[in-house]
C-alpha cells in the first residue's frame, strides 16, 4: 500500500498516461492477463483522479451543489422517478454513473476495434489483450474530462451565458477532445504495432472508425435521431 502514496508511483502513471514506453510496456514476452491488468490499472488510476477532483469541487462549492441536489430532488419527484436514479444523478455521487458509462463505452468500443482489426488482418489477435491496449488508450479521456468539469465549474451552462464565455467554453471542449482523440490514437497503433504487429495505418483505421462510430452514435443518441 506504501507505494500508492509515493511521488514516484505517481510519476510512473503519469509517463504512462502521456509519455508511456510503449516498446517496454507491449513486448512480446508480456502475456495478455499482464496487459489487461495493466490497462485497467492505469484506467482506474485515472478515474480515482477525476473522482478526487470532483469531491474537491464539490467540497469546496458545497453550497451550489447542494443547492443543484435539491433543484434536481424536486424535478424528479414530479416527474415519479425512482430514489435509486437520483441517487446517480446527484453530486457527487452521478460520477459513479460516469464510471459505469464510460465502462459500457469501452467496452463496445473495444469488441468493435477489436472486429474491425480482425478483418483488416490475417493473423487472429487476442481479446484481452485488446481490451488492455483499448483501457489504456481511452484511459486519457478522464484527464480530458478533468478539463471538462473544471470547465463547466467555472463557466456554467445556465444563467447569465455571454456569447464570449459560451465561446470560451466551447473551445475548451474542442480542443480536450482533440487532445484525447490524438492521444488515445498513437497509443492504440503504437501498441497495437508493437504487441501484435499490426501495421500502423490499418491501427489508424481501426481506431478511428471505431472512436468515430462511437462518438457518432453518442451523438445521435443525445439528440434523439
């Protein structure tokens, strides 16, 4: 347990966030138990980050937290909803509801790479470690949604929205998820190159169309077409 609270340890996680040695950490000889305990390991690591963060925030702007918890009790008695959905909704409880989307999230993205690959390639890969390399590859979008939440902290959504701080925000947005989309592609066609060999624009295109289908139908789901 000591190491968990060492700087060292948290160095490590960090080079392995956004400097990881892939050659290392994808060799041939690690088996794929190690690449899938590795790639939630550091998922989980960056989702405790985010968590710690939001109780942070939330600790600090008790007041208007609370004062959203009680808006949003009452929105959901007049609308008949259950205890148990308020209770994932409300702060700051609604990032374990985060979690367990981002979870069903990868893992669709993760069987849907993993089928594309298996039909731009001859040679069969293995699903876990696939499902490693795509826990460590979205393992970013925690840190983007850090930014995010920061963010929507500091610029709320509601009341007085100048087109200025809406702009702000928006730019924020953009330029995270870029960040994240990039780096989540260099780790997947690195690691994907080094662990299984695969050449690296048919790891472009297998993480693309899949992050790409992904984003679409989030899209497409939250709009309602």
């Amino acid at each position: 347990m000591k190491k968990y609270i060492t700087t060292e340890y948290h160095k490590m996680q960090f080079r392995n966030l956004f400097f990881p040695k892939i050659s290392s950490i994808y060799a041939d000889h690690r088996s794929d138990r190690e690449l899938f305990q590795f790639g939630f390991s550091i998922f989980l690591y960056s989702y405790l980050l985010y968590f710690l963060l939001y109780l942070g925030v939330f600790f600090i702007g008790y007041d208007h937290f609370s004062n959203l918890n009680a808006v949003m009790a009452k929105e959901f008695a007049t609308k008949g909803h259950s205890a148990f959905s308020l209770f994932l909704n409300r702060y700051p409880w609604n990032a374990i509801y985060l979690f367990a989307s981002l979870m069903m999230v990868v893992i669709f993205l993760s069987f849907l790479s993993y089928l594309i690959a298996s039909i731009l390639e001859t040679e069969k890969r293995t699903i876990r470690a696939h499902i490693g390399i795509c826990l460590h590859s979205n393992a970013n979008i925690m840190i983007f949604l850090m930014f995010i939440f920061i963010a929507n902290t500091f610029f709320p959504t509601t009341g007085n929205f100048s087109i200025v701080m809406f702009g702000g925000l928006m730019s924020i947005w953009i330029l995270g998820f870029l960040f994240a989309n990039i780096l989540s592609t260099y780790i997947f066609v690195k690691a994907s190159n080094s662990f299984f060999h695969q050449p690296k624009r048919r790891a472009i295109v297998t993480w693309l169309l899949s992050i790409w289908f992904v984003v679409y139908t989030i899209f497409g789901i939250i709009s309602g077409s």
